[in-house]
C-alpha cells in the first residue's frame, strides 16, 4: 500500500521497514537472508524488523549464518528471539520469533537490546541528541485462532511455556498484551521514545483489539494510518484487513 519505496534517501534520515519473512528459511543457502540483504542495500535501510522469522536461537549454527551473512553491512547487528521449546533434536527453523537488524550510522549509537524470554518482541535502543534514547520494537503476536493439538506452532509453545509456568488456562493474546504494555511502561519510565512495529494478526479497528488498548495507555499515535489514512487495506496475501503496523 502507498507509494513505492525509492532507493535514493534524503540526507541525514534513518529508514526503518518492517516484512514478515514468513521465516528466514535457514540452511546451508542461508535462506532468505541475501535477498533481505539485498533489500537492505539497495533500498539504504538502517533498521530491519523482521516478525516471524522462525529462527531457532539455540540452534548452534542457526546465529552464526546469520552472523556470516551480515558480515557485508557497516556495523550490523543482529537481535533475535525464539518461542521456548522443550522438544528435543530442534531443526533451525522454529515457530514465531521475531528478529532486528541494525546497520549504519545508527548502528553505532546502538546501546542495548532486549529479548523477550517467550519469543514475542525484540527490541534495540539508540542513543539520541539531548540524551535522550529510543527504542524499536519489533513484534510478533499469534493468530487468533484455537491452536492445533500436537503441532509445534507458536501458539502451542507459547501456552506449553505458561504452563510451565503455573498458569493451568493459558491465553498467550491476552498475556502478548499484557507483557507488552509492562514492557513498554518500563521504557516510558526511563522517559524514552518508543517505536512499535510488527505483525499484530489484529486490526487496530476491531472490536476488542489488544493492542488499541495498549496504544491509548501508552499515548502512541497509529503511524501507518497518518502515512495512509485508511484502516481496511490489506497487508497480507489471503485476507482484508491491516494487520501490520508502526506505532509510535
């Protein structure tokens, strides 16, 4: 939707993009990862949200192909989380996740980054003028669908992980929501600048939506809908509705 992404950039501004990958798809060929590179060169893009990368991060080679592969970009740096698993023999690929590069000018005032246990969110904070720090999330959250019994999706570890955890009626949505907006409390605390962005699988417009209730506690505005002011586009292939956004 909108206007196509032109390659030249205007001086001293950081682009940031964010794409569903639909996993990474990593192997020996490291996947998707030198089209995204690719991507990322040609179109000068300084931070990389990537949701669903479905990227296993105990895997012992699954970061170094990353890490082999991103070699060629000025100070990238890689965050990347995966969905809790307690099944032995994991392949690389894995359910959910979500990932970020950082590479450039805005690499180096990269401070800290962040991981969320469950494999949801992503987050790396920059240093800004007047000390002043901001942080982009990148995020993940499930469909809102029943789980299918005995298949390793997100969902299914998700609740898996809260069971482990005393919960006895897991409901991974509603505690995505409830995590998310403690987390971002807490940067709001140390008086930073917040970017959310991600694959939500909900429609700010809905009724009942999650993270509509998270953008009004954290007084975010709905960036995609200043840039496009529509709210019924479709931002993936089988279905209608804007499920992707930028809030901020």
């Amino acid at each position: 939707k909108g206007t196509p992404l032109t390659a030249n950039k205007e001086e001293n501004t950081t682009r940031i993009a964010c794409v569903n990958p639909n996993g990474l798809q990593l192997d020996s060929t490291a996947g998707k990862l030198p089209f995204l590179i690719n991507a990322i060169e040609e179109y000068g893009i300084d931070v990389f949200g990537l949701p669903e990368c479905r990227v296993n991060t105990t895997h012992p080679f699954a970061i170094n192909i990353c890490l082999e592969n991103l070699h060629k970009l000025l100070s990238a740096k890689i965050t990347m989380t995966s969905t809790p698993s307690y099944h032995k023999n994991q392949p690389m690929s894995q359910a959910g996740g979500a990932g970020m590069i950082s590479m450039g000018p805005i690499a180096r005032r990269r401070i800290s980054e962040y991981r969320d246990p469950v494999g949801r969110w992503i987050s790396q904070t920059f240093s800004g003028t007047e000390g002043i720090h901001y942080t982009i999330v990148t995020c993940y959250q499930i469909c809102d669908k029943e789980p299918t019994p005995g298949k390793l999706t997100a969902a299914n570890l998700q609740s898996a992980y809260q069971r482990k955890k005393g919960y006895m009626n897991p409901e991974p949505r509603k505690q995505f929501w409830y995590n998310l907006n403690v987390y971002l409390t807490s940067l709001r605390q140390k008086q930073q600048e917040i970017l959310v962005m991600g694959d939500f699988n909900e429609c700010l417009y809905s009724p009942g939506s999650g993270m509509a209730q998270i953008l009004s506690k954290q007084n975010l505005y709905d960036l995609t809908y200043q840039a496009f002011p529509q709210t019924n586009f479709a931002t993936y292939s089988r279905g209608r509705l804007r499920i992707d956004f930028a809030l901020g």
